[in-house]
C-alpha cells in the first residue's frame, strides 16, 4: 500500500523502468487508476501531472547512477490524454 508521496515516486521511477524498455508509454488517468489500486488517494480532480514532475524531481536529485536513469525513464514513458510527453 502506497501511503506517502515518497513511496508513490518509488513506485512511479520502476515502473517507468518496466515502461521504458518494453517500448510503453502510459496515459496520466491510466497511472492514476494504478496508483488507487495500489493504496493512494488520487482522486480526479488531482493533477497527476504534477504528482509525475515530483516524482521525477525526486529521482533526478537521489545521489545515484539509478536515480539518473529513472529520472529519464519518467520522462519518457508518461503522456497527457492527448499523447503528449510531460516534460
């Protein structure tokens, strides 16, 4: 269960891992259902944009060769509902 925005950013940073080198780009409200399965409280008015830029924040300041690639790795694999990169 998912209980703090850390935890969230972990979870996004892996699987935008899986995306990556599988070739998938995942829709923003697709991460949002994703994210309440897994114990979050997105609801739908919440901007799940701003949750994926934190995240990325996140992984592009951790002090590790891991935390470089992830942070890209979002980036890459995370599109708006008209198919368009975040970042």
């Amino acid at each position: 269960m998912l209980k703090t925005g850390e935890e969230s950013y972990e979870f996004i940073g892996q699987l935008a891992i899986a995306l990556y080198t599988q070739k998938i780009k995942l829709r923003l409200s697709a991460l949002q259902k994703i994210l309440n399965d897994k114990g979050a409280n997105y609801s739908a008015g919440r901007g799940m944009g701003k949750v994926v830029s934190a995240a990325y924040a996140y992984w592009k300041n951790k002090n590790s060769s891991d935390g470089w690639v992830i942070h890209h790795a979002i980036a890459a694999s995370f599109t708006g509902k008209n198919d368009e990169y975040l970042f």
